[in-house]
C-alpha cells in the first residue's frame, strides 16, 4: 500500500536534519460481534522524536461528535433514508506533508545496495505529529471540489443539495458514513471516492465507533452489546448475577468517587456496575418515524449532589421525536447558593447545546423555525431568564450563564416549565427508585432490542 501510494523516495542521509525512526505495529480488526475481521500490520513513524517548529507546525484534526452522528441516525429514520459507511484503507497515507521530514527505513523492506540511505517522505505516516491534519485537508479538498457545502457548526459535516435532493456525508479520520433522499447521488460519490482512495465499501452502517446500528423497517436501533459484554469479561465476571438497577445508596457511595483509597464498599459497588450492564446488554436507543421532527430538551439539576466540594449535577437530553440524541450529566464549575441557581447554570448549558444543535440542523437543511423547548422544573429559574428579578440573590451568578436570557430574547430558545414527575433529565442528575428509573428511562427511548413499542 505505502509503495503504490508513491509516499516516499529514496534520499541520502541528510547532514543537517533528524532522522525519524519506525516500527511495526500489529492490531487484530474486529466485527460487531467480537469476531476477528483481518489481522493488520502498519508502518508507523516515531512520532514522539519530532521537533515542533521544524518538523512539524499545526497538527489539530477535527472529527465527528457522537451527537453529530446520533443526530443523522435519529434523522434518517425518520426520513427513512438507509446509512451506508465507507472505510478509508490506510487513511493518512493519503495527505500530503509540506515539511521535509526523513525516516529510515523499515526492517525487512531495506532497499539492496543503498542501506545507507533514508526515506524522503513525500506523503504521511501514521505516527507523525501532522498526519490527521494533512488527511483532513486532502479530504476536505476533495469535498469541496465536487459541491459539498462544510458545516460551519461541524467541520466534519458535508451536505450536498441538488434541488429537493440531498446527500450527507461525516467523516470520523478514516470512517464515513452517509445518507440522503437520492441512491444515485449516494452511488456516484461512492464509486468517485473510490477511483479516488483506496476505499472498503461497507454497504449498510452496521458497527461505527463501537456502537451496533440495526437498520429496521419500524426505524433504527442503536447498542453497544459489545462493550456491555467485553467489561464483565475482563474482569471474570461473564457468569455474575444481573440486576437492572443501582440502588440508590450504592450510587451515593459511588458518587464521592474514593478511587484513590478504594474500600470493600466502593468494589462492591464497582461489581455492581458489571452486574447492571450485564443485565442491560440487549438495551439501546430506538429511533422512529414520526410526523413531528421537533428539536424538544429537557434540563434538570439536583443540589449539592457531592457532599466533597459542594457542587451540583447538571443534566440535559435532547430528541427529534422520538429516543434522545444528545445527552449529558456534568458536575457543574461553581457552588450554588440555592436550587434555582443550579437549575439556572444547568439551563444555560442547555441552551448553549440547542443553540449549536439548532445550526447543525439547518446546515443539514432541518432548520427548526420555531424557539427550541426546553422543559425546566423549577419556577424560579425560568423567571429569572425572563426579568433579572431578585437582584440581591442573582447578582454574583456568572456572567457567561446569562447567555440563556440573551437566546431567550433572540427567540432561539423557550424555557417551559414541566413537573418533576415528567422531567425526563431527572434519570442524569441523581438516584432514582425503580419504578420512576424504568419509566424514564422507557421515555427517553431506552429499550430492549425486541421491543417495538411507544414511548
């Protein structure tokens, strides 16, 4: 592959430049189902030896979110357009390097009767500091030379529009995935790239970044089973006891996080863990076909969760209709001096995640003309986004927070308030019993993989 990609030439030893080392490196590709899919061996270049400034200057790569790719598997089905993936073979080979960078050369592949001699690398090797960025710029390239129009909002992200046809390509460093309304628009990129790249057509997205994609009529199901399965074996706990649910005052011990000191109580806990994704390896997100493609969120916070420094939990989801995409539960940066303060900070990084998902929408050409909902159960923080009331209990909130009033003006976003009953962030911010745990988690889209009902 290195040889027909034409990545190097053979030069003398340069007297005043550093020559960088390589090594063989041997990695085993597995199928969704833990099977071996090839064995590989890949040149990689010691890239630790480079010297900022001379050998190298930008080395920064994009790559794809997971809520950027949650967001087209939710919005293809339900579109019911199908996803194909792609997989670019030995993907950094193929950038360009404008530094003048040698290498040895690789044991069991020395040129006879020039020994002595280096490699002038004219491409890049994996290992080397500015290899992601070099393939990043080739492949951009190629997508803006043939149409594609660049998310702003995520670099990664390249839609093409023809009319009411529409193409959507994401790249994550080699793997792409893409979708769209037109199958000949879909297998003329396809077969483009592939006179382009040296490219493995991977037909329908099955596997992508550890997570199985099932592709059904009733819409798209998503798991990590996997993973689920790999940790209780590693750990020789593959034949544990399941359990569907951490107790609550399991979860308590868990959440003052001791794992510099562990004690007997923080590895049962640990086990308990393994226990419950044992117990829910066959659970997943199910994305359908609805009539209403809403972005809708839901922010919550519970109050002084961490009895170590004082600090709240902040939580959010976000769906299109139907099981969430987006999510997140995060130990917030500063103590809060009430409730309605946390709840506040929680809903200004909620606003701060629909306002970036709302552009990556209408990049994507599902622009939501309507303010986002986002379902808030606390009173007091919704009326402090709408009037700067109680000034003398308000006044030292941090100024970066206020950003959720401004997009409140702007008419981005809408807080609304919801009962705690309905709350569905409530399952990311705190211990819930059984039954309020299983319904939420039902409502948010999590299910067993047979199961096709509502929710």
């Amino acid at each position: 592959m290195i040889e027909k990609n034409n990545t190097w030439e053979l030069a003398n030893r340069p007297k005043d430049k550093g020559v960088i080392g390589v090594k063989w490196i041997y990695k085993t590709k597995l199928n969704a189902d833990g099977s071996i899919q090839k064995h590989k061996a890949r040149l990689v270049a010691k890239g630790y030896s480079q010297l900022p400034g001379i050998d190298y200057t930008v080395t920064f790569a994009p790559v794809a979110r997971l809520d950027t790719i949650r967001a087209l598997i939710a919005i293809a089905a339900n579109k019911k357009w199908k996803i194909y993936q792609m997989d670019v073979k030995s993907a950094f080979l193929h950038g360009y390097i404008d530094e003048e960078i040698y290498v040895e050369q690789p044991q069991g592949f020395i040129a006879k009767g020039s020994e002595e001699k280096v490699l002038r690398l004219k491409k890049a090797l994996y290992g080397l500091k500015q290899a992601p960025r070099a393939w990043c710029s080739r492949i951009d390239k190629y997508f803006m030379d043939r149409g594609f129009q660049r998310s702003l909002s995520e670099p990664t992200l390249y839609i093409k529009s023809q009319g009411n046809d529409k193409l959507i390509v994401s790249l994550y460093v080699d793997d792409l995935i893409y979708t769209g309304n037109n199958e000949k628009m879909i297998q003329y990129i396809k077969e483009d790239m592939m006179k382009r790249f040296e490219m493995s057509d991977l037909g329908l997205m099955h596997f992508f970044l550890g997570i199985e994609i099932n592709q059904e009529k009733e819409g798209i199901f998503i798991c990590q089973r996997k993973y689920t399965e790999t940790l209780p074996k590693k750990f020789k706990m593959e034949s544990c006891k399941t359990v569907l649910l951490l107790p609550k005052s399991t979860r308590k011990k868990m959440d003052q996080k001791k794992f510099m000191s562990p004690s007997q109580v923080h590895y049962a806990a640990a086990k308990r863990i393994l226990r419950y994704l044992r117990g829910t390896k066959d659970f997943g997100i199910r994305y359908k076909s609805t009539n209403d493609a809403k972005l809708v969120g839901y922010t919550d916070s519970d109050w002084v969760g961490s009895v170590d420094d004082m600090k709240s939990t902040s939580g959010y989801t976000f769906s299109l209709g139907s099981g969430i995409f987006s999510w997140a539960s995060k130990k917030q940066a500063t103590v809060a001096q009430s409730s309605a303060e946390a709840e506040y900070i929680a809903a200004a990084a909620t606003s701060n995640q629909a306002i970036w998902l709302r552009r990556i929408l209408e990049d994507i050409g599902e622009k939501q003309e309507e303010p986002t909902t986002i379902y808030c159960d606390n009173k007091s923080a919704i009326a402090i986004t709408k009037n700067p009331v109680q000034h003398s209990r308000t006044k030292h909130i941090g100024i970066k927070y206020h950003s959720l009033r401004e997009a409140t003006t702007r008419g981005e976003i809408e807080l609304k308030y919801c009962s705690t009953e309905e709350q569905l962030a409530d399952i990311f911010t705190k211990a819930l019993p059984r039954n309020k745990f299983e319904e939420l988690r039902m409502k948010i889209g999590v299910c067993h993989k047979h199961i096709k009902g509502e929710y």
